[in-house]
C-alpha cells in the first residue's frame, strides 16, 4: 500500500508513518511525501478553512497511490475561552473516492498571540516569537506550540496522530460509514 502525505513538514510525516504502523491493515504501507498547496489562508482561522485544508491536501496529493493524507492545524471559535479560539488538527484521508475526517483535541493560544493573528495576519509561529513565549522561529516543525504550552507532555507529533487515528476510524469501519 502507497500512502502520499500532502506535506514537506517532516513531523507531519512521521505522525502518518507512526500512526498507520499501529495498525495492521496499514503498518506496512509505504509514506510518500509530497508538497501540495493548502488552496487556505497560511493561516487558517476558522474550522471551515481548516477543514478544507486538509481535503485539498489530500486531494492535491492523490496520484500513484492507495490513499493520500492531509493535514491541516488551524483555529476556530470556542465559547468561553479566554481569547474566542482553539487550535485543532484536521485530518482528510483520501481515497479516490472519498474523504475520511478525523481531528484532534483542542486547545487555546495565549490571547496575546491570538491577537497578533487576527490583527497582524500572522502565523502561529510569528505570533509565537512575536509575543515572546518562543524563540523558535519555525516551532512548528519541531514540538509545536502544544509541546511548549504542556511542558513537552504532548508534542505536535502526537497531537497530529490523533487526528489521524480519528480519521482511520471510517476505514477501520467501513460498514458503519
């Protein structure tokens, strides 16, 4: 089995790789990696973008394969929380056919760097260094936010997997999709 991974970063890879080796049906598919375009905002800011981000990612990165994977972390408006939004992780599984969606759980920002997305344009990583919270220019492609604001408990790479592993749960059970 050929799975493509609509992605360069390398985290992302890995989350696909370790993540479909948990299971039999896929564990010895063969991740391919391939840069495709997000068709989003750099910065997705609500969960439609995100979402779509990652059905274009795997659409975008299915060809001379099984299934393509896209990924997609973006922010969208949660009730309640101290800045209005929470990051998750989407996951579209493609197939040819279909789309197979899966996410994460979720978590918030400081506002300080909510406020520099919305109000700066800025990407995660920007808003990170911007603020002072991160040094990292890229932390993204390393432990993520989520690895720095756990105190490394849970890493993007791990964050990421659950998305995909929700997103198995419609091919690991097809007769219930």
């Amino acid at each position: 089995m050929k799975v493509n991974v609509g992605s360069k970063n390398t985290i992302k890879v890995q989350a696909v790789h370790d993540a479909l080796a948990g299971f039999s049906d896929f564990s010895s598919a063969e991740i391919i990696s391939v840069e495709v375009d997000s068709g989003v905002h750099k910065q997705p800011k609500n969960i439609e973008q995100t979402v779509q981000g990652a059905m274009n990612r795997a659409k975008n990165a299915f060809y001379d394969c099984d299934l393509s994977v896209g990924l997609e972390s973006g922010l969208m408006e949660v009730p309640h929380t101290k800045s209005g939004y929470m990051d998750i992780t989407m996951c579209a599984i493609y197939d040819g056919a279909n789309f197979h969606l899966g996410g994460s759980s979720a978590f918030e920002y400081p506002k300080s760097m909510i406020d520099l997305v919305f109000n700066k344009d800025y990407e995660i990583d920007e808003a990170a260094k911007e603020s002072g919270i991160s040094d990292d220019p890229r932390i993204g492609k390393s432990e993520g936010m989520i690895g720095l604001l756990t105190k490394g408990r849970l890493t993007r790479k791990q964050y990421t997997e659950q998305a995909i592993v929700t997103a198995l749960i419609h091919l690991l059970n097809p007769e219930y999709y």
